[in-house]
C-alpha cells in the first residue's frame, strides 16, 4: 500500500515508535478523564519536521499511519508548533481534542473501550466512527492490529 502511494505522489516521512502494551488495554474506570494513560517513547527526526512543515506550506494534507504515530506526531506539536526531539508521551486524545498536525489516518478497527476507539472518534467524530464501525460488522471486516483498516479524514 505504501508503494502505491508513493508512485502517486505521496512523500513519506518517518517517526520511531516504541508501542507500550498499555495501546491495547481498556480503559476500566467509567470516566476517562480518570483514565491513567500509558507512556510510549518516540523519536521525531528534524527531517520529518521539515517535510511536514513543507507540506503545510504546499497545501497539502498529512496522512499518519497508525494511531500510534499520530500520538507522536501531536506530541511533537503539544506547544503549538511542531518540534524535532524525542522522548515518553502520555497525551491521551478523546473528543474535544484540537488536532495541530494530522489531517488523515490510516487506522485498523479497535477494539470497543480502549484509549484507540476514543483516538479515532475524537479525530472522525464518534457518529462518523459508530457509522464505520456499522459497515465493517455488517461486511465482517476484520478488527484488531492484524485486521482491516479505515482512511479517516479529520472532522473539521
């Protein structure tokens, strides 16, 4: 699939990613704003930071695969502007959050009550999320890290 889109045009770009186990965890406390999110370490190389501002510039939109390195790239950007550097997140993205860096997501259907099913409802918007979600049970698409996936625009 990348291949494909890089002989269409799209330009990658790369983050280092340490997944904790906690990604896959649910969320066992009935408000999640007392939820306890894991950390996980990245790194975000000062060329990244370059090719996502020169997209910016252009225009054009950036696309994170995985919400693991959406994480990152958000973290990078949690001051308002985007910054190379590395070290632990713990940023925890549930409806209402003001998304600074990622206008898509490639993403695989997760599981129901995790800190990934909120991710992505923040960043589709939970109606949008319920309607996928809707579609895949119907047509047994496949959930979970080896499953199917979904391109999500980011809710304006």
């Amino acid at each position: 699939m990348m291949q494909r889109l890089q002989e269409m045009g799209v330009r990658t770009a790369f983050v280092t990613l340490h997944v904790g186990a906690g990604t896959f965890q649910p969320v066992r406390v009935e408000d999640p704003s007392e939820h306890v999110m894991h950390s996980e370490w990245y790194d975000m190389p000062q060329a990244t930071v370059d090719q996502i501002q020169a997209t910016r510039q252009r225009g054009g939109k950036v696309t994170a695969v995985g919400t693991t390195a959406l994480r990152a790239l958000e973290s990078a950007a949690r001051s308002g502007e985007m910054v190379a550097g590395s070290g632990d997140t713990d940023i925890f993205i549930t409806p209402g959050y003001r998304f600074r860096v990622v206008d898509r997501l490639l993403t695989n259907f997760h599981l129901p009550r995790t800190t990934l099913i909120m991710l992505v409802s923040a960043f589709a918007g939970t109606e949008n999320i319920r309607q996928a979600y809707r579609h895949a049970i119907g047509q047994r698409y496949r959930f979970f890290s080896y499953g199917d996936a979904m391109l999500l625009e980011r809710r304006s």
